[in-house]
C-alpha cells in the first residue's frame, strides 16, 4: 500500500469456515462446516489494486467505526498505516483481472483434483 494513493475505503466481508461438526452435515453441507461472516475494511486504489485491513470482526458495526475513524482520520489530513495492511487482490474491472480469475480457478480445480481445460 503507498500512503501517496487515493484509496477508495468499504467495508468487506467473507464468510470463512471455524469448524466441523459431522452431525451437523446434510445434502447442503455434507461435511458439517461450521461458518461465520467476518467483515474488514478494504482499500481500492485507482489501480484498482485491493489492500484488506489486518483487523477483522464478526461484528459489522465494530468495523463500521473503524471506517468512519479512518475517513475521519483521512479527511483531517491524517493517513493511513500501511503496515497494517495486505494485500488482497485485483478488483473486479482493473487491469489483469480476467487472468486473475482463470489462475484462482485453475488453482482451484487442481486443489480439488478436478481437471480444468487451462490447467497443464
């Protein structure tokens, strides 16, 4: 992340696995995961390259003030601390995107033993 950027800031979410319970497993989720929705703030630059927050809660209004302090921050001349940042992925629409996409679902057809007609 370069603190001399323009950053675009949202609050994001992903719903990520904590568990596995096999009695909890049907035809929907036959291996009995447990999950949760974890929010984050993100950062898209004019790149559109999107950075993820190293905070995250399952909470969406903690993450929600944590938004509102950072524009507060930004609009009061303050920036943001890039250590504190990661990189995550190219947004949808920037440049690269489309060759993006195709390695995350060769990679993933090959982690599942699948065969995809990209993969080698």
């Amino acid at each position: 992340m370069n603190n001399n950027e323009q950053h675009e800031l949202n609050v994001g979410s992903s719903r990520v696995i904590t568990g596995r319970d096999p009695e909890m497993a049907d035809m929907v989720n036959i291996y009995g995961e447990i999950t949760t929705i974890l929010f984050y703030v993100e950062a898209r630059n004019a790149r559109g390259e999107v950075f993820t927050h190293n905070y995250s809660s399952e909470a969406e209004f903690e993450i929600e003030d944590l938004l509102a302090n950072m524009r507060r921050k930004l609009a009061d001349g303050g920036k943001l601390d890039p250590a504190r940042w990661t990189y995550s992925r190219l947004g949808y629409g920037a440049e690269g995107w489309d060759e993006q996409e195709l390695v995350g679902e060769v990679r993933d057809a090959q982690r599942a033993g699948e065969w995809h007609p990209m993969g080698r």
